[in-house]
C-alpha cells in the first residue's frame, strides 16, 4: 500500500511538471493600452512551421504544445520556409483601434495575416492585397474592435532566409517613421547617384579604368541597397515575384564581387605578390563563383555559404588595404580608412543576420550610412590617386627633360673630344693597319706551315710507318663509320682479312730487311682492288692485313679476293740479289647488318674464315 502511494505520489509530481513547463511555454498575451505607440511582438510571438501548407481553420484547431516559442529575437525562421504566427491580444478600454502592422524585414514572398475572436473563434479582419500601406509593401493596417481578447495569426513565407522583426505601431508614429526614413533614403540615393553619375562622366571622357570599376561598385550598392529595403519594388517599378523571392542570393555576390575587382584595381594589386595578390584572386573567383551558382546549390546552403563569406571577406579586405599601406602606397591608407567603417558595419549586420546579435533593419541603416561615407571617400581618394599619378607624370617628364639637356650637353662634349681624337685615331689606325698587314702575312705563312704539319701528322697518326696503309687504330674508327652506313641504307659489306703465308720462314731465311721489302710489295697490289671511296685497307697487324668492301655482293667479294690471291702468288719480291714468291691466305665474311654488335661478329667470322684456309692448305679463299 506505501509502495502504491509513492508511485501515485510520484505520477501526480510528473503531471504537474509537464503542465507547469507546457504553461510557461505559452508566451504572454499582448496587452494593449492607451497612450503607448508602438509594440514589439517579439515577446508575446508563438510560432510553428506549415509543412502541410494549411489553413487558418486546421492552425487555429492546434494544440497549444504544437506551438514553439522563440529562443532568441528577433525570431529567425531559417531559410526557404512557410510558417504560421500567433499573437494573444487583450485590448483594454480607451485604447485606440487603428494600428499598423510593420514587418521590419524585406525578403519575404508571401504575407497573410488574420484576427479572430479569441473566444468565439470569428474571424472578425484578415489581409487584403491592396490594404498595404501606400508607401510601405510590408506595412499593413489593422483596425482592432473594442475591448476584448483576440488571436492574431500571420503566415509568412520566403525563398530566402526569414527574420521576423515583428512590430504594431499606431499610425502617426507610422507616418513619422516614414517620412524620416523616406528622407534619409533620399539624401543617401542622391549621393550614390550623384557620385555615379560624376564619376561615369570622368570614365567616358578620361577612359580612366578606375573610374570604370568605382561605378561598377557604386552600381552594385544601389542594386544591394534596394533589395535590402522593404521599398526596392517602389523604386525600381516592376513586381515580378521571381525577382522578388532572388534577389538576396544575386545583390549580396555581385556587391561583394564589385568591390573585390575595384580594391584590385584601385590598389594596382596585379604588381604585387605573394599572399596579397593570392587572397584577391581568391575573392574574386569565390564570388564570381557564388553567382554562377546561385540556383545550382540548395537555397539554405547557399545563404550560409554566403553569410560566412561575407563575414570573412570583411577583415581580409582591410587586411589587403593595410599590407599595401605599409608597403608605401597611399592608395592602400585611403581605402582603409574609407572601408574600416563599412566592413565593420558589414561585420556586426552579418552577425545580426546569423542571429549571432539580435538583428534589426537599423543595422541596414547603419551599412547605408557607412556606404555613404565610403562612397564620398572613394571618390576623394579616387581624384587623389588621379592628380597624384599626374603628378608623377608631369615630374617624371620634367625630369625627362632636363637629363635630356644634360644628355645633350654630354654629347656635345663627346662630339668635340672624339673630332680631337678622330686625327689622332687615324693617324694611329694608318700605323696599325700596317702592322697588322705585316703581321698578318707572317702569320698565314706560320698558320700554313701549322695546317702543313697538322695535316702531315695527321696523315702519319693514321697510316702504317711501313706499308703505307691504314694503320689498326684508323682501322678501327672507319670499319664502325661504314658498318654504320651499311645498316642505316641496309646494304651488304665485306671483311676480308688476309694472311702471308710462312712469313716467318721469309724472315728467317731471307732477313727481316727482305721481310719488310716483302709487305711493302704485297700491300701495294691491295689498292688496286679498291674502287670506291668507301672501300677501306689496312695493316691488322704483322702479316695480317684487312680490306673492308662496302656494297659489295658474295660473287663480287669472291672476284676480287681470288684476284688478290692471284697477284700476290704472281708477284716476285726483289730484294739485293734476290728474288722470291710468297702466298697469301684469305678469309672473308659478307652480309647486310642488322644491328651495331654485330661488327665483332662479322670481324670474327672472317677470321675463322681465314683460319680455315690456313690449316687446309694456305694459298685459297675461304668464305663464311
């Protein structure tokens, strides 16, 4: 029984809690007196989300828990939304009945408002289209009946983001509001069209292009500032809802874009480099690309994407200004000072917007004053930079001037020291020249006596001492020369190499003296078997000599090896009172190369060649 009388206990306790946390979840009725002129909804606001897209009957049958409350104000609904509004109102004796209903916030695409009878659930007032007020789109009169208690429901839609700055405001208060704000707007257009319309007339007849990109700026301020205001629809002159629910996503890129492409040009930030020049290219491109892709990201991405950049862009605008002052450069100081004012506005709009601050369409006021400030600035600075760089001009061609008198005066100079000097250089070229011929002629005649001996040491580097030949080392280089030749036309090419038979017994039995008389006699008979250019023989070494026959075939390399036996065989070598006759063995190789090993190859099997006639009876030719 105790056990149960706790639990009841503790269920009474959580019934109790719930309906105490649903109570002050409510918001306060709104309670409206004589001789106060304006109310701020805000407090005394419960919302809810339309997902279903409903309508005032289904809202109004809600349950008071499917009603949310603001956690902050003014209340931010997010980003392509609809949502239904519900204010309590008491309306006391003697208060007064006509009143406007001021939505401090421009980019909404519908407004729809209702007053019902709290108790009875009548619908006594709601909107009409044409019930705005004459001078304000987002102004709307509402006149409450006597004393008693009524709900007032908005429902409210954007394709943007949505801050609700929601007031009720008597209608003189109203006017005088407007008539200010109707002044203010006034004077601050007048600058901006007046700068423009100036500095556009200095653009078309000065082609400055600094000009150019302040109106592009000055432009995109106007077009910012009317889609910023709750009025743009009224100064621009057309209603098309598609512009009216895009606007946001195209003014906020292109201001931004703007002002990125004048500070480059303004501060000439192409000639520098670094980070500097790195953070403007960046800014331009992120904005550039920020309104190319306005309608390819989703909208409440986008928005974000483009509040945070917003709000990062701001301080690396001054940060660039600030490196180039410091750098030296004027026009860095005049932007900073001009923008510190506007992008610290832009900063604290920004955190409104990102409901960081409570926002208020004052701080939009605020960024208006600051763009009037930085506009007049600009155009100071502009006419500056313009006269400065004149300036310049003019000294940097006074200068020009006088270095050209002082350049003039020099030449002079020159001209009447080199006339001076011209006799005195003739008469000195005359003895020159003579000396020169002279030793002019001594050298040719040493240079030909060099080209002589160079060309008789060449001769002798590459030719055998004895028989006149090629020597091995010549050998060498002109076999890989013509191997070469032979591969690349692809034609054949023939190695002989020959040997005299038993030298060694003609050395022995006749004497070394006869021995070299010998060669001499057998390498004489090779030349005459050589007919072109490329035909190539030398002394391989000892007895041994090689004939290489470029484009030759088998058959004609057989001739002449067989008639090179038969010369040899025929010749008598004379030497004192001696005559004797001598053979010589013959080995040869012919085929068309292939690659460039081969030429070892084709040096070997002529030897083998060789070989083979050697040890089968010396005296033949021998082919492989």
């Amino acid at each position: 029984m105790q056990k149960f009388a706790a639990a009841l206990w503790i269920w009474l306790f959580c019934v109790i809690a719930s309906t105490s946390a649903l109570a002050a979840s409510v918001p306060p009725p709104l309670s409206i007196h004589a001789g106060v002129q304006e109310y701020s909804l805000g407090p005394y606001l419960s919302y809810r989300q339309d997902l279903a897209q409903s309508y005032l009957l289904d809202v109004h049958r809600q349950p008071p828990d499917s009603w949310g409350t603001p956690n902050s104000l003014p209340l931010h609904l997010g980003i392509d939304t609809t949502s239904w509004l519900k204010v309590h109102i008491n309306v006391s004796d003697n208060a007064p009945h006509d009143w406007v209903l001021k939505l401090g916030w421009p980019n909404f695409s519908e407004v729809e408002w209702y007053l019902l009878d709290r108790r009875t659930g009548r619908l006594l007032n709601q909107q009409n289209p044409i019930q705005t007020m004459s001078d304000d789109r987002l102004s709307f009169p509402i006149r409450l009946p006597e004393n008693g208690h009524y709900v007032l429901y908005l429902k409210v839609s954007g394709a943007e983001k949505v801050i609700l700055p929601l007031t009720l405001k008597s209608p003189d208060l109203h006017a005088k509001e407007t008539h200010l704000r109707s002044v203010l707007t006034g004077l601050f257009y007048g600058v901006l069209l007046a700068m423009l319309a100036y500095n556009l007339s200095l653009f078309i007849f000065t082609h400055e292009e600094n000009y150019a990109t302040y109106c592009l700026y000055v432009a995109s301020i106007i077009f910012y500032t009317l889609c910023t205001s709750s009025n743009y629809l009224h100064f621009i002159h057309f209603d098309i809802d598609w512009v009216e629910e895009h606007t946001y996503r195209f003014s906020v890129p292109i201001a931004f874009l703007s002002a990125s492409i004048f500070l480059r040009k303004f501060l000439s930030l192409e000639n520098h480099k670094g980070m500097v020049l790195q953070l403007s290219n960046l800014a331009i491109s992120s904005w550039l690309l920020l309104l190319i892709s306005a309608f390819a990201i989703p909208a409440d991405w986008y928005i974000w994407i483009i509040d945070i950049a917003a709000v990062i862009s701001c301080p690396i605008g001054i940060w660039i200004s600030s490196c180039v002052w410091y750098k030296g450069d004027p026009s860095g100081k005049y932007i900073t000072i001009a923008w510190s004012p506007l992008l610290i506005a832009t900063f604290v709009l920004m955190m409104g917007l990102t409901d960081i601050i409570p926002f208020s369409m004052d701080l939009y006021y605020l960024q208006n004053v600051a763009f009037t400030i930085e506009v007049l600035l600009l155009s100071m600075a502009l006419a500056e930079r313009i006269n400065r760089e004149r300036l310049e001009k003019a000294e940097a061609q006074a200068q020009s001037v006088y270095f050209e008198q002082r350049s003039l005066e020099a030449r002079h100079r020159e001209i009447t020291a080199q006339q001076h000097a011209l006799n005195v250089e003739r008469q000195a070229k005359e003895d020159l020249e003579r000396k020169v011929a002279e030793q002019t002629s001594e050298l040719q005649l040493a240079m030909y006596s060099l080209t002589q001996a160079n060309t008789e040491l060449e001769k002798m580097s590459q030719t055998d001492g004895l028989t006149h030949l090629a020597n091995r080392r010549y050998f060498d280089h002109r076999f890989t020369e013509e191997f070469d030749l032979a591969m690349t036309e692809q034609w054949p090419i023939a190695v002989l190499i020959m040997d005299i038979d038993f030298f060694k017994k003609v050395n022995d039995h006749y004497g070394h003296q006869a021995g070299d008389q010998c060669l001499r006699d057998i390498s004489a008979i090779f030349p005459q078997f050589t007919e072109s250019p490329h035909d190539l023989c030398a002394r391989y070494g000892g007895e041994e000599f090689c004939l290489v026959l470029p484009n030759r075939t088998e058959a004609e390399t057989l001739n002449i090896a067989e008639g090179i036996r038969t010369a040899v065989a025929d010749k008598a070598i004379h030497y004192g009172d001696q005559t004797f006759h001598v053979t010589i063995s013959i080995g040869f190789s012919v085929a068309v190369p292939a690659t460039s090993e081969q030429r070892d190859i084709f040096l070997k099997r002529a030897d083998e060649a060789l070989y083979f006639s050697k040890h089968n009876g010396r005296n033949q030719v021998t082919q492989i």
